[in-house]
C-alpha cells in the first residue's frame, strides 16, 4: 500500500506542475499572440490551437485533481437533510460514481484518442491526439484517486482531511 501512496504523492507533484506550467505557457502565449495582432497586424497560426490544447488539458487534469481534493460538486442542501448514515451511504455512492465516470473516461477517450491519432491540427499539425489524450489521463487519475482515498480514510467525508 505504501508504494501506491508514494506513486500517487509523486503523480500530485507532476500534476500540479503540470498545471502550473500550462496556465503559465497559456498566459505567455495569449499575451505575446494579443501583442503581435496589435503591434504587428500578426497573429501566429499555432498559438490559438496550443492555447485551446492547454486550456482543454488544464480543465481535464483539474477535474481530476478536484476529485482528489474532495472538490467535486455536492447536493449538500438535499444530502445534509438525510440521517448521517444516509449521508455516509451517499457519499460512497458518488465514489462509485466517480470511479464509473473515471472508467468511462479512460475507456472511451483511449479509443477516442487513438481513432484520432491520424488526424492533425491545421496550424500546428499535431495530432489531434494530443488534444483528447487529457480524456484517458484524467480518468485514470479520477481512478487512482478515489482508490487511495478509501485505502487511507475509509469514510468519503474525511477523504480530503485523510489526504493531506
């Protein structure tokens, strides 16, 4: 169990770098693209499409990383007027839920990410792969992460406490 935590602090550490970095490059990228139209009259034709890939990678990699900090969204108005072992039972409901999903993710976006590994992007001629690989990565991680927080808190609610 402890080689599974470790892999999972080290996963943390890539994927919060990652983000950080890509919300970095997205910044640079938009600010030196809004610089050039105005100065220059010249928009570079890859930096629309390597901004929509980071914002898309951000946003897949954040849905993940939410799960792992317990920052999913919650019907709490309607969860918090059930018995507290109604609650309990509904908070394993989402887990099983959000491994479903992660599942999906990971099924469906490999296949999805592979039938368009022979297609490319018109201003980078990438390919397009590069776009929906964040599907299968981000359903893995959902997957990890729900499975480490029952190995270490058993109980949903104390998920996010049990983590840090």
């Amino acid at each position: 169990m402890t080689v599974l935590f470790r892999i999972e602090k080290w996963i943390d550490i890539i994927v919060s770098r990652l983000i950080q970095i890509l919300l970095l490059l997205t910044v640079i990228i938009v600010s030196l693209q809004v610089a050039l139209r105005y100065l220059f009259s010249f928009t570079p034709s890859w930096s629309e499409e390597i901004t929509l890939v980071f914002i898309i990678w951000v946003s897949f990699i954040g849905i993940a990383y939410g799960f792992r900090e317990n920052l999913h969204i919650a019907v709490e108005l309607v969860a918090s007027r059930f018995p507290e072992t109604w609650q309990k039972g509904l908070d394993w409901l989402t887990r099983l839920m959000v491994l479903v999903v992660g599942g999906l993710f990971l099924y469906f976006g490999t296949q999805f990410t592979i039938l368009m590994s022979h297609t490319t992007m018109p201003g980078t001629h990438l390919p397009l792969a590069t776009l929906y690989f964040c599907v299968p990565v981000s359903g893995l991680l959902m997957i990890l992460y729900t499975i480490t927080g029952v190995m270490k808190t058993g109980d949903p609610a104390e998920m996010k406490e049990g983590m840090d």
